[in-house]
C-alpha cells in the first residue's frame, strides 16, 4: 500500500471536486460572482488542504524507506486528524507531537487519531515552542526511533507543492482565490500556481498575522524562485485570534450554511467567508468580478468546538 504510485494515484480521494457558484442575494445584488472550490468533499477523513499538503509528504516517507511519520499540532489540529487517517490508509505508523497535556476523556480528533492507530506525544505548552530544536528531535528519536518529520500544519517545501495542485482542475475564470491562513503553506503554493494571473487574498486566522507576509513571500520564493506582488494578506477577520469566536460569527456561520447548504466552521472558512462578505459588502470588489474561494475543509474540528459554541449562545440567550 505504501508503493508511492498508490498514494498519489489512489481511486478514495476525490481529484476533481466540485466549483459551485454561491446564489445567496447578498452577493447576487452586489454584482458578484462567488465561486467555492470544494475541496472539502475529496476525502471524509483525510480532506481539505491537508491531503494536498501531506500527498508529496507521504511519498517522500515512502520512497526515502520510512515506516513511521511523525507530526505536530494542538489538541483539534487538522494536521493531526489527517495524518492518523493518512496512516492508517497507506500504511504508515503515526506519531502525533500534540501540545498541551492530555485531557480525558479524549477530544474527539485525538480519540480519532488514537483510534487510527497514531501514537500521542504530549508537550507543555513552552516546550512546543521549542518543537524544531535538535535536541528536542533527539529526544523524539530516542524514544521511537527513525521517523519523518512533517512540521506543523505540514508546511514544508512538498506540503506547498502539494497545495498548488488545489486549483489545478479549476476551469472556470475568477478574478481573484482567496483562501484562510494558518501557516500561509497554502497560499503560498496558490500563488506558485497563478504564476502572477489573478489577484490572491489571504486570510489570516490569528491575531498576529504580520509575520505571514514575510513567510508567504519566503516560501513562494524557495518554491517557485519569483517574487510576486500580486497577493495580500487580510488582517481584519481573526475574531480576536486562533480558535477565537463571538456570536456574530456562528450566527454568520449558521446563516451561510442554510442558505448556501455548504457547512463551514468556525477556526478557519467560517473566518474566510465571514471576510469575503464584508469586502464584498464594503465595496471592495468592482461589479462583475468572480472570486474563487476554496473551501480547505476542517470540518472535524467542529466536534471539539461545540460545547464552546453552545456556551457562547447561551450567555448570548441569558442576557
Ligand atoms: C490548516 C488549515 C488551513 C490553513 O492552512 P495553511 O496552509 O497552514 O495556511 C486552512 N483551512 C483549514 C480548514 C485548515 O485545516
């Protein structure tokens, strides 16, 4: 199963997921035409940008002879989630370096992981700081023995190759993609992709976005040797940082799925939809304008955000 042939030529992992146009009136009226890539649908378990980001991955474990991937994230980590279910499919061992101390009973990403055979790490929040380090990496060897490393949110150089196949079968024009930021792995392969064509808008789903300028522009430089300058990163819809919600964005996030029948959630699309609406709304687009949007899934980490959801409605409610 492990052949790099099967991985990367597998028949479960959909290539060419759906583009659908979002008919919602609020966009309509405005002139604007909203295009979401489906990205979301290609995989139950291994979905989203984090196949496309794992794929080259995998196959360099394979061909370089590794048994064993080893990877990083918090406790409701997509990255996570997809390397137990990528594991488990190609027949890798999986080692999940999560931070934070456990907590029992088991979140329902970790209780997944667990349950698809990937062995839990768990890190102090200051030491996962210090993940990178060599003698941390030591340690981890030491300890399990000879594994690939996959950093977090498995952005490395293949995790970007892999990102920029993302819009490879889009056949539709757009004007502008835009996409949520964690890492910006995965805009910086969308811009690879463009090559300069179209305008890319990153979203930035934490507080202190700043430093994914500079990092964009690193990685796309290492990847593709350009420079270009026809992207930007949109600072003004992280909700106060990673993880962070109020009540505007469920409702938001709630209104969109009726109307829209696509569900978001709220770490990373929720924020990226929440965004496009309001430059959309705010005028930022010209009339007739098509913005791709790709929708990177997640969609498992809804499970652990719902008691944080429920409570915040409640206290809404009680007021
Ligand atoms: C990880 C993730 C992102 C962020 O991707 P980066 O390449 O780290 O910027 C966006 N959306 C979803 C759903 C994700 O899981």
């Amino acid at each position: 199963m492990k052949d790099p042939k099967n991985i990367l030529q597998n028949d479960v992992i959909n290539p060419n997921t759906p583009v659908e146009e979002i008919t919602d009136p609020v966009i309509k009226n405005m002139g604007i035409r909203l295009l979401v890539k489906r990205e979301d649908l290609n995989h139950p378990f291994l979905s989203g940008n984090k196949w496309h980001k794992l794929k080259y991955n995998l196959v360099a474990a394979s061909e370089d002879g590794f048994d064993t991937i080893l990877t990083f994230g918090g406790a409701y980590s997509n990255n996570i989630y997809a390397l137990a279910a990528a594991g488990k499919m190609f027949g890798f061992n999986t080692i999940g370096v999560i931070r934070g101390h456990e907590s029992l009973p088991l979140n329902p990403t970790v209780s997944f992981a667990v349950d698809s055979g990937m062995r839990i790490y768990y890190l102090d929040k200051d030491s996962y700081r210090k993940r990178d380090s060599n003698s941390f990496v030591k340690t981890l060897k030491d300890k399990y023995g000879k594994f690939y490393l996959i950093p977090e949110g498995g952005t490395n150089s293949l995790g970007v190759k892999g990102a920029s196949e993302i819009i490879l079968n889009v056949t539709d024009n757009y004007d502008y993609v835009s996409c949520a930021c964690g890492t910006g792995g995965t805009l910086a392969g969308i811009i690879i992709r463009l090559a300069g064509k179209a305008q890319v808008l990153g979203f930035s789903v934490l507080n202190d976005g700043n430093f994914l300028v500079e990092d964009v522009e690193k990685m796309v430089f290492q990847s593709s040797g350009c420079k270009y300058d026809n992207w930007d990163i949109i600072l003004d819809y992280h909700f106060g940082g990673y993880a962070k919600i109020n009540s505007e964005l469920i409702n938001f996030i709630n209104r969109f799925e009726k109307i829209n029948n696509i569900k978001i959630e709220p770490i990373y699309t929720g924020k990226l939809f929440y965004g496009i609406y309001e430059l959309i709304r705010t005028g930022y687009f010209k009339r007739g304008e098509t913005i791709l949007t790709i929708h990177t899934g997640g969609l498992q980490g809804m499970l652990g955000m719902e008691p944080k959801i429920r409570k915040l409605l409640n206290g809404k409610n009680n007021n």
